[in-house]
C-alpha cells in the first residue's frame, strides 16, 4: 500500500473506531477503563499526563513507577493509588502480577525508552512510550519486537496525532483542497534556560530528539508521504551549555513529487509554526504543536479554530479505544520507527556538514 493510502487509513480508523460501541470488558475493580501506570515522574508526568488522566473516559491512573520515593506520598494520595500498584525500576517487571494495570506509559529520558518499554512489554502490559521512541532504529525494532511477541501493543505518544486541526492537515494531505502540495515550513522551539539531561548525549539530548520530531512527524503526515533525502545543519550559540548535543537544528525533507520541507528545531529560539503551500492556495498552523490553542487558517479566510478539549485525554483515550476494541493504534510503533530512521540520517547529514543524503524507505 503506498503512504498516502496508509495515511488516509489511519486517518478513517480513528473516525471509526470512536464510532463504535465500547464492550463490556470489566477489568479487575469491576471497571470498565484501563488502568495505566506511569513510569517516571518528572515534568511531563506531573504536570500534563496526570492531570489528563482526570479527564479520560476509557483509561484512568492507577499505579507509578519511579526511583524517587519521595515522590510517592504525595502520588498516592492526590490520586488515591494504593500501595499495591507502586513500584520501582527494580521491581516494575512484577506488574505482570497485577491485574489492575493494563497500559504502562514510558515517560523518561529518551534513552531509558527501549529499555523500559521492553520490560513493559514482557510484563504483558500494553506499551505507551513517549517521544522521540528510542534512540536509534535498532532500539525501536527491538521495542517493536517484544510488543509482537507479547501480543500487547505500542503506541508512541504523538499527542499532535490526535489533535484536531493536525488531522485536518493529515486529511488535506489526502483531499488537496489548495491543489497540490508543493512546500511546507514547519518551526518548533523553545528558549531554555535550564535543559538538565536534554544536555547530554547519554541521556539522548539533543534538539532534535526533543522538539524535532515535531517538525519531522508533521512534515510526514502533513504531506501523506515518506521523505527520499534530508540535509541538515546543526548549530549552537550557547557552547558551554550545549557542548555534546544540538541546540538547533536545521533540515530540509525532500518528498516524492517534487515537495521539500524546510524544518527547523531548537533550545534557544521560540518558534511554533507549520506553513503549507499548494498550487492553488495555502494554509497554516500557529501554534502548531502547544499543548492547547493549537489554531491556523487558510489563504481563503477559513479559521481552523482550536480543538477545546485536553490534547493528552484525547490522546490516551483514542489510545485506550484502540486496545479496547483491538484496532491499529494511531501512532504504532512503527511510525516511530520511521521518524528515527530519519532522524539518524539527520544527524549524519549535520556530521558532514549538510551532505544530502538518501533514505531507504522502511
Ligand atoms: P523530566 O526531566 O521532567 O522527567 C524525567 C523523569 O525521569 C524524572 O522523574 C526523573 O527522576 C526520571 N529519571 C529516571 N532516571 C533518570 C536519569 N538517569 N536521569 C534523569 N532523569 C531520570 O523530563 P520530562 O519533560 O518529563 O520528559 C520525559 C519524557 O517525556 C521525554 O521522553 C520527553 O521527550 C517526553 N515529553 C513529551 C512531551 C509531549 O508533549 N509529548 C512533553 C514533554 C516531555
């Protein structure tokens, strides 16, 4: 099947499955949800996933996994988690045991990924893994692999899949309302003052494992197409702080039919933005990857207003859907794989200084 036609089907997969009726699975607790369990309990766990999982209707937070235990108190009570469902790194593969947690959701430095979910996966435990998949493609067939073998699924936490004016884009891909794509700018970035790990190459730091994968993921589903060749150029203007990895990176993705992407992705600058042009017309997205507000319009007037609900809940519902009713996951683990593949030739281009370089398709 070629890309545009697995794009659209994964696009008409999320209509269908929300479309159909939930069966009655009762899990252990006499409960209809899933429960997850969260592994690492940093920033994005504390402040987004948790919060979210308030808000979901078909998956609800029932155990944590951390190092840091004196984090635990405070988790179990603000969100009622019994002692049986707390576990640490040491201990996690006991999950397997408990019938309470359906879903383990990996939410830690980019290099404990692979890792981490394969022990998930060999718990028997459904998988989420949060982005970038891993650190190379040998990890993320390896994640792949130990889903496949234990029969439970991966999805990679692709929270922009799931919001509705980013799947407008993946349906226009498909429709080309403005006429044919012919390029695309997609910008996204922050200021940071305090990186912590994103620092270290260890630790999978870098730019472009963090917020480049945006650009990269968006510039696949917004043109329904695998990218042929890449050049990039990577940059720093904070030496001391960025010395083993990234501050900005810089690309350019050359698509079938003649597209190119131009991507840009960094520690030290704001930026947020997809830009589309077609023959016809454009239309962009801006902010295009925050949390909420996501919003754009088109070269004829349309406003694409932003979606109104929690982008996180959407996700792990749509997620927990696709387990409930055994369907393909939005964002699978391939998908994942297919950005990292990339994403190494990115930073292999940067090392030659911005050589262009083929890509295989997978
Ligand atoms: P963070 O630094 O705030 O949290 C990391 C957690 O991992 C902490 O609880 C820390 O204690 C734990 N940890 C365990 N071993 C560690 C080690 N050796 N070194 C450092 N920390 C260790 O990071 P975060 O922002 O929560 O990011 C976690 C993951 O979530 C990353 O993969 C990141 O890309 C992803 N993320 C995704 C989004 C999104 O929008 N989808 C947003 C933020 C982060």
């Amino acid at each position: 099947m070629d890309n545009r036609r697995t794009f659209l089907k994964k696009s008409g997969l999320l209509l269908t499955a929300l479309s159909l009726p939930i069966p009655n699975i009762l899990f252990a607790g006499g409960k209809k949800k899933l429960g997850v369990a969260l592994v690492g309990l940093g920033g994005y766990s504390t402040h987004q996933l948790a919060p979210a999982l308030q808000q979901t209707e078909y998956c609800e937070l029932r155990g944590i996994v951390t190092g840091s235990p004196e984090k635990i108190p405070r988790w179990q009570e603000k969100y009622n988690i019994p002692d049986a469902n707390v576990y640490n790194y040491e201990n996690m593969h006991e999950i397997a045991k408990n019938d309470n947690i359906n879903v383990i959701y990996i939410v830690l430095p980019n290099s404990m990924h692979a890792k981490y979910s394969i022990i998930a996966a060999n718990a028997g435990k459904h998988v989420w893994c949060e982005k970038p998949m891993a650190m190379n493609a040998k990890e993320c067939r390896e994640m792949i692999a130990a889903c496949e073998k234990n029969k439970v699924k991966l999805a990679i936490g692709y929270r922009l899949q799931h919001e509705k004016n980013n799947r407008i884009m993946m349906k226009w891909a498909e429709t080309n309302p403005y006429g044919s794509i012919q390029n695309l700018t997609a910008k996204a970035g922050f200021f940071s003052s305090n990186p912590g790990w994103r620092t270290e190459a260890d630790m999978g730091g870098g730019a472009m494992y963090d917020m480049g994968v945006y650009p990269l993921n968006t510039s696949r589903y917004s043109t329904g197409r695998e990218p042929i060749a890449v050049s990039a150029k990577s940059s720093t203007s904070r030496p001391e702080l960025f010395s083993e990895v990234d501050e900005t990176m810089e690309f350019t993705l050359e698509f079938p039919d003649g597209i190119t992407a131009h991507c840009r992705t960094s520690f030290g600058e704001n930026m947020n933005n997809l830009e589309i042009s077609c023959r016809d017309g454009s239309y962009y997205l801006q902010p295009f990857q925050s949390y909420s507000g996501v919003k754009g319009g088109t070269s004829d007037g349309k406003i694409l207003p932003p979606m109104g609900k929690n982008q996180q809940a959407v996700q792990m519902d749509d997620d927990a859907l696709a387990i409930l009713n055994d369907r393909p996951m939005i964002a699978p683990g391939e998908d994942g794989l297919k950005d990292i593949i990339v994403l190494e030739k990115i930073y292999e281009s940067a090392a030659a200084g911005g050589k262009r370089l083929e890509i295989q398709p997978l």
